[in-house]
C-alpha cells in the first residue's frame, strides 16, 4: 500500500507538468502533403514558422513550415507576423478544384495559437 501512494502521486505530476507545458500533438505537413486525400475534410493541428503572408480586405492566408514541408493556411484573422511560431487548427481543404483534380492544399484555420 505505501508504494500505491508515491507512483500515484508520481502520475499526477507528470500529467500536470505535461498538460501545462502545452505539449498538445501536431500533424507533420509532410506527411498532409504526401497524402492529402487521407487528410482531406479533417481537423488537424500544425505547428511551425510563419513565411509569406497575403491580407485581402476580409480574408488572408500565410505559409507555415515545419521543417517536414510548408502548407497555406487560409483565415478570416489577420495573418501572424513573418517568422513567428504558430500553432493551428484548422480542416484540410483542396486548394483550387476543377472537375475531379484538386490543384492545392490548403489548412482552413478554425483556431491559432
């Protein structure tokens, strides 16, 4: 029974320390861009640098990369600073289709940190 209670209290903190430190999984964009008929229509979250940015009156988009690839990100937001480190959320989305070909993929950002 006394050994019960130190691996117990052991797992509180390493759960606690991990749930803070913001250790929260992220989707490599590599592998969304290998494969983005498996990604297509779902929620994933990416993390990484951001590069070019485009602001069009309501809507905008900027690149992420993460060192396996970079992705556009489309938003309603303004988009984040050049070279600052994101994470988002958002649904994978073909970037331009016409007929049956997707040309393009794209994060449709629902949430950014």
């Amino acid at each position: 029974m006394k050994r019960v209670i130190p691996v117990f209290i052991l797992s509180i903190l390493l759960l606690t320390t991990v749930f803070a430190s913001g250790c929260i999984p992220t989707d490599d964009i590599g592998d969304i861009l290998a494969e983005p008929e498996q990604y297509e229509g779902k929620e994933v979250r990416i993390k990484g640098t951001v590069g070019d940015t485009i602001w069009l009156i309501s809507e905008g988009a900027y690149q992420v990369g993460d060192g396996t690839g970079t992705i556009w990100v489309t938003t309603k937001e303004p988009p984040p600073q050049q070279g600052t480190t994101v994470t988002v959320k958002g649904s994978v989305e073909p970037a331009v289709t016409i007929g049956d070909t997707s040309l393009g993929t794209v994060v449709v950002e629902s949430e950014r940190r």
